[in-house]
C-alpha cells in the first residue's frame, strides 16, 4: 500500500514532502510533472520511472541498479539536441498499468551506485529538467501536487501530507476507525467539524435539522456565496458537501437527536454535543451515561454589559469512570436572557470553543499528553482567566 510503503521509507518519504509528484505503483516509483524540452524545443513535462527494491509491504532497500525509465518524447538539451548522454536507448517497455518506458536511461554515478532512491532520483530528475528549466523559468519537478491515496478504507480522498511531513502519522492513527458523533452545527459544531475532518477518523455523523441562513455564513467556517444561500439546505447536508470533498466518511442526518431516537448514538466512539436546548441536552446526556459513550458538551454564556461583551466560554467532559461533576457544570434547565441566543454573531467564541472541545477529544484518544486529565474548563472572557476542573491526575 502506497502510503504505508512511503511512509516508512525515509528517502520515497523525502522525495513526497520535498513536493515531487509521487506515485508507487506495482513494484514501481513514478514521479509525475517532470519537465524537459523535446526535440522541437518546446518545453514538455513527463514521467520518471524506475523499479524498487521491495522487501516488504512497508519497506525497501537500496536501489538494485543505476538505470531508470522515462515517460514522454525524447528529451533533449535546450537546442533540440537528443539527450543520449543519459538515454541508453528508446525502445518502448510496457510496465505497469499503462505506465510504459519510452527511453532507458542510464546515468551511473562515479562510485558506481546510488544511495538511495532520492540520491537516484533527484539526479534523474536534474538532468533531464535543467534544459527545460533555462527556457521557462517556472517549470519545476516539485509542483507540490495532492498526493492521491490508492488504498480504499482511507479516510480521506487524498493524502494526509501534513501528517508524514511533521511525522506523527503513528500518533494520528490513534484516531482512526472513531466514528464521530456532532450534534448541532451552529457556529461551535461547524467549528468541531472543521478540526475533525482533518484527522483519519472513519465516519463524522452530523446530527441538525435547521436550514443554514445567513446569519450562520458569520459564525461558521468558510465563506458561502448568496447562491449557496438561496439553495436553504440543512446545516448538516451544508457542511457535509463541504467537507466530504476532503474525508470519505461524512454522514448527514436531516434530524434532531430526541428521546425517540437517541439510540442512534449507541456506537459511538465520542460525541460532541453543541446545542443551546437544555432539555434536549439532558436527554441526550442521560442516555450517553447508560450507552457508556464519552461525550463533550459545549457552551457560551454571553452577556451584553455596559455595550460591551462579557462571558465564559464552556468545555464539559463526561465518561464511564468520570460524571460525578455533571450536574453542577452542565446546565439542564431553560434559562431567558442569554444574550448570545439573540443574533449575535461571534465567530471567535465560537472557534475558541471548538478548539478546547477537540483538544479534550485528542487527549481522551492519547493524541495528546493529558497530565491533569480535566473534565471541565473555562475560560472568562474579560479577565482572560483559562480554569481547569474536575481533575482525575
């Protein structure tokens, strides 16, 4: 599997994130959008091809030999000249699904061998790209293209680069096969699904029966245009649209969570509940509580004083071995005079909130250090004060 074989071989690894357009496929490498000028001196991009060394699905060693293969015309110098100090000869050789080389090329180094894949193939890539390089100064052989995913349970439609470039694939793994629960895609759930969908979790279940106004384009992520307005889909098919361009497993559901159906939530790895319904909170808290399914709530509390804003802005976690403190930290009853459920649009809180609930989330899944292990934190607006409760650490 391509991803895992990339992953785990330091030079194909340093080849992907140093922007060149890689491909491994059967048995071979291909980098992809390599320039070189042909023989009517006109700049083209082809191919690179060259055979690995496997040893196991996630391994390989050192190049077998000095020749590779190329994809495309005869590369030339930049005055149409054929390139044969590197093309040992053009006969046509059939490879590997419809990748075929046009021209063996041989260019061996003067101890005799390369290192490694990235030594050989940078090379083959410098010197059958210089010439096209001193005609177009912008053509490059690192066009940093979406690296696209061949295995088929991927979460994601294209590979997860930030993740190998920084190397903590290993760490985000710990995510993966999750199915995650968002209840209530207002500014907060909008917020949690933006962080979420960037990480290799199998399914992101959205639970909201609202229609996405406008006045959600300012508290929610992106920037939808007045036709995308006028289209009055639900929050949930909304956000699903967009996210599922980039995560395969984005699940809309055109309902409220309620007493008659809240056994939906039953197999669920994490819920995030980001509604401002106290009841329908408490429905949904009891029954997590029984189903055993660790959940974060979230909540503002903003008040108008004096014409300006204050407030505390709310992160609640509950599991099976912790949920004595509930009661006293979530509230459960309809209050009036909440300011933030008029029209007031604050996008900052709503990210801030976001972002602590995910981070709660990351640590329950060991993503992240969790030294104190809180189970409720806060933070008050106007005096920039960050609290930490409910300790287990």
């Amino acid at each position: 599997m391509q991803h895992q074989l990339i992953n785990h071989s330091p030079d194909l690894k340093r080849l992907r994130d140093e922007g060149y357009d890689l491909e491994v496929k059967g048995g071979y490498v291909c980098i992809h959008h390599i320039p070189y000028v042909n023989a009517e001196m006109q700049v083209k991009y082809g191919k690179l091809i060259c055979a690995l060394s496997i040893t196991s699905p996630t391994s390989i060693s050192k190049p077998a030999d000095h020749t590779a293969y190329f994809m495309g015309e005869m590369p030339c110098h930049k005055d149409g000249v054929p390139y044969t100090s590197i093309v040992n000869n053009s006969q046509v050789t059939p490879l590997v699904d419809g990748y075929i080389g046009n021209h063996y090329l041989s260019s061996k180094p003067a101890c005799g061998y390369y290192d490694d894949f990235y030594d050989k193939l940078t090379r083959y890539a410098s010197l059958i790209s210089a010439p096209a390089k001193s005609i177009d100064g912008t053509a490059t052989e690192t066009p940093f293209n979406p690296f696209r995913d061949d295995i088929e349970d991927s979460s994601f439609n294209y590979f997860d680069t930030n993740a190998s470039r920084a190397n903590i694939v290993q760490v985000n793994a710990k995510l993966s096969g999750q199915k995650i629960v968002i209840i209530g895609l207002g500014g907060t759930g909008s917020y949690i699904l933006d962080q979420v969908a960037k990480t290799p979790v199998a399914e992101i279940h959205l639970y909201d029966a609202d229609v996405f106004s406008q006045h959600n384009a300012f508290r929610s992520p992106g920037a939808p245009s007045i036709e995308e307005l006028d289209l009055k889909k639900s929050k949930a098919e909304y956000f699903a649209d967009i996210y599922s361009k980039m995560h395969k497993g984005v699940i809309p559901h055109v309902e409220y969570i309620t007493v008659e159906n809240v056994q939906l939530l039953k197999d669920a790895s994490y819920v995030f509940i980001c509604i401002d319904n106290n009841s329908a909170r408490k429905c949904i808290i009891d029954e997590l509580l029984k189903l055993k399914v660790s959940f974060i709530d979230v909540g503002l509390g903003v008040t108008l004083v004096d014409d300006q804003l204050i407030g505390i802005v709310r992160t609640t976690t509950g599991t099976d071995l912790k949920n004595d403190h509930l009661t006293k930290r979530i509230p459960i009853e309809e209050t009036e005079g909440n300011e933030y459920r008029t029209n007031i649009q604050i996008a900052d809180l709503n990210t801030l909130n976001a972002i602590m609930a995910v981070i709660k989330w990351k640590k329950l899944s060991a993503f992240y250090q969790d030294l104190v292990e809180e189970h409720q934190t806060t933070y008050s607006i106007n005096v920039a004060q960050l609290l930490n409760g409910d300790t287990t650490a």
